[in-house]
C-alpha cells in the first residue's frame, strides 16, 4: 500500500509541474502619436516605444512581451486620427517563452500615442515614478468611439485568464479646458460581460478597476475571441471622457485543477491494481 501512494503522489507531483507551465501571451502596444498628430495638428511622435518584459499582473521574470509600433500595425498620420478606426494586417503572436503561438491578432483603433508628451508638457506618471510597468503602461491604442481587437487560431472553446491593461497621460481635459472633464472612463466587452476603468492621471501601479480589467474569457467554436472596447457616451456634466485607451494585455490557458490530478493518480492506480491482480 505504501508503494501504491507514493506511485500516485509521484504521478501528481509530474502532473502538477506541468501544470504550472501554462501557456501566456504578452501584447504591449508601442505606439507613439499617431492619429493625435492628424487630429490636433501637433506634429510630434510618429516612433515607437518602449516594450515590456517581465511579469506584470500575471506571469515571471523571464516573460517576453509582443510589442507592437505603428508601422506594425499599419498606422500612419494619413490613415488614423480624425478618420476613425483601421483595421491592420493579422499580426503573429508569440508565447512568453518565445515560441510562436499560432494565434494571430487584428488590431482595430483610431491610433496611437505615447503618454510622454513633452510638446503637451505631458508625462505618464507610471514613467515618473520609474514603475516596473513604465513600459507597458506609457502607450497605448485608443478608440474612436468603438473598436476591436480580435484573435483568431487559439483552441476551439478554451477559457482563459485575461488581463487588460488601460491608462493614459495626464491631460484629462478637451481643448485644454480642465473643467470639461475630470476623468477617462474605459470601456472592455468580451463574452457579452463589460468591465471599465476609471483614470485619474495619477495612478503608478497595477489596480483593479482602474489601470486594468480582468475577464474569464472563452474563445468560440471557430478558436476566436474578440475584446471589444469603447463605446463610453460622452457625459460632460459628469466629467467624463469617452475614450478608452488600451495599453496592453495577457492571455493565459487557466491550469489545470486538482480534479485532473487526482484522476490521474486514480487511473495509476487502478491499473497498478489490476497487474498486482493478474500476477496473484
């Protein structure tokens, strides 16, 4: 009997360490102001930033992030901006090791920009405050008013865990009035369920409800799962801004539970069982 249990502890302790390598993709877009150039005439950006590495709510040290600029994406000044959303190309994912994932990503936005805006006398205050997420944090796509961004060969039917990241610069305000409004409201639909943020302008870390949303998401029959996002009314009165700025995210294949493991040391055991039988 002793041998019978340290069989099927063995079997769980395997299953268990694999358990624990599950699947992660990282997306940081790294866009730089285009789409704010076309609409306010400003001339700045038009680069690419930074790109994540690392952990951020979920994942390790080691993680690789997809990071995506405007030319990536197939923004530019003449495309974006004043002229609403564009589709781009289906862009290849990797997964956090590395490998390549066999998923594939449409962004669908109005544009770009970099929250570190020294022409708006701007600064994302996740860059001043030398946050480990700086990176990720201080670009962003946004909407105009509702956008897409769709992904398409993941395993028909799958949950996942999915984090969205959301911020911004500190100018809160339309055509420099600061009373017009107060705060951004992001907006996030997957699987008919809707989350948002509410930005400040002041937050440096990750907090839930304001600098991301997280979702238990399913991918449909077909291996797609669309992450809808905008579509906030403009409510002057309640100093709103309907913008939603996507930043970045992380999908991650939930682990397996502790069913699949016992089911494992069970099944070992039955047939450990029966070859005791057939030897007796």
């Amino acid at each position: 009997m002793k041998k019978t249990v340290l069989i099927i502890l063995s079997v769980m302790g395997v299953a268990g360490w694999t358990s624990v390598q599950a699947q992660l993709i990282n997306v940081d877009f790294n866009g730089n102001s285009v789409g704010s150039q076309t609409q306010w005439g400003s001339g700045w950006g038009g680069g690419s930033g930074p790109t994540q590495s690392g952990a951020a709510l979920i994942g390790g040290p080691s993680d690789i992030w997809n990071g995506f600029s405007d030319a990536a994406m197939g923004f530019t000044d003449n495309t974006t901006g004043v002229t609403g959303p564009i589709n781009s190309a289906p862009l290849a994912l990797n997964y956090a090791n590395g490998s390549a994932s066999g998923v594939t990503m449409v962004v669908n936005a109005g544009g770009s920009y970099d929250a570190n805006e020294p022409g708006w006398n701007n600064h994302s205050p996740f860059t001043t405050a030398a946050s480990p997420y700086s990176n990720l944090m201080q670009d962003e796509i946004f909407s105009t008013p509702l956008a897409t961004l769709t992904l398409s060969g993941l395993a028909a039917s799958q949950s996942y865990q999915l984090v969205i990241y959301s911020a911004g610069d500190q100018n809160l305000s339309i055509n420099g009035d600061p009373t017009v409004y107060t705060s951004k409201v992001g907006t996030f639909t997957v699987n008919g369920v809707t989350q948002t943020t509410t930005w400040y302008g002041t937050q440096n870390t990750l907090i839930a409800g304001q600098t991301y949303v997280q979702f238990a998401a399913t991918s449909d029959a077909n291996g797609n799962l669309v992450i809808n996002y905008g579509g906030t009314p403009i409510n002057q009165a309640a100093g709103i801004n309907p913008e939603t700025d996507v930043t970045g995210f992380q999908l991650e294949v939930p682990e397996p539970g502790t069913l699949a493991l016992v089911s494992a040391g069970a099944a070992l055991l039955l047939g450990y069982q029966r070859r005791k039988a057939l030897r007796a």
